[in-house]
C-alpha cells in the first residue's frame, strides 16, 4: 500500500477526519488531502508528526504489502581479476618528448 494510503487508513482507524489531524500536526488540509492521494510527497520530518499525531510508528507507513520480498542476488564464482577484467592491460608510460630531451644532455662537469 502506498504512504498516503497507509496514512489515510492509519487516520480513519482512529476515528478522525482530516481536520483532527490537520489540528493534531499544525499541517494544511489541502497539504493532507494531497498527500492521502499521494500527489504530495511529504518530507521524512512530516511523516514523523503525521506518525506521533496519530499514535503509530514509522514502520506503519513503511510497509509494502503488495511488493514481495527482493530475493538476494547470486554471487559469481570468485575468479582472478584479470580474468573478469574487461579493460586491457596498462602499457609501460612512454617517455615524453621533454623527458627524452633532459635524457640525452651533458650533465655539467662536477668541481
């Protein structure tokens, strides 16, 4: 069930309207109605006054019974990483050109 749901469902069993929730929470009525039809997404610190107003824990909202349960991802076999490398190997830095310039002068005479 979706969040506004949950919270309209959670509004209902304790007998209220939404105007006792919007006295409840300090929240406007339009602002609940549109989070009840889930066209607002309300923010996490909303739903923890929408949540304490109405006497239930987060996790109330938080479930999702029509979604079933991820079934964990199956990990590969472990294998070395150059095997499962998709990238080539890295080739030995070649010298650039100032570099091969310093290479070729004469070290001065040493006093």
């Amino acid at each position: 069930m979706s969040l506004g749901k949950e919270i309209k469902k959670a509004r209902i069993d304790k007998g209220w309207k939404q105007q006792d929730l919007q006295a409840a929470t300090g929240l406007s009525q339009k602002y609940l109605s549109a989070v009840e039809l889930d066209k607002a997404q309300p923010s996490f610190d909303v739903v923890v006054r929408i949540a304490r107003a109405l006497a239930v824990s987060l996790d109330t909202f938080a479930k999702d019974e029509d979604a079933p349960a991820p079934e964990p991802k199956a990990r590969p076999a472990s294998t070395p990483a150059a095997v499962t490398s998709k990238t080539p190997p890295r080739k030995a830095a070649q010298p650039t050109r100032a570099t091969a310039r310093r290479a070729t002068r004469k070290a001065a005479p040493v006093a």
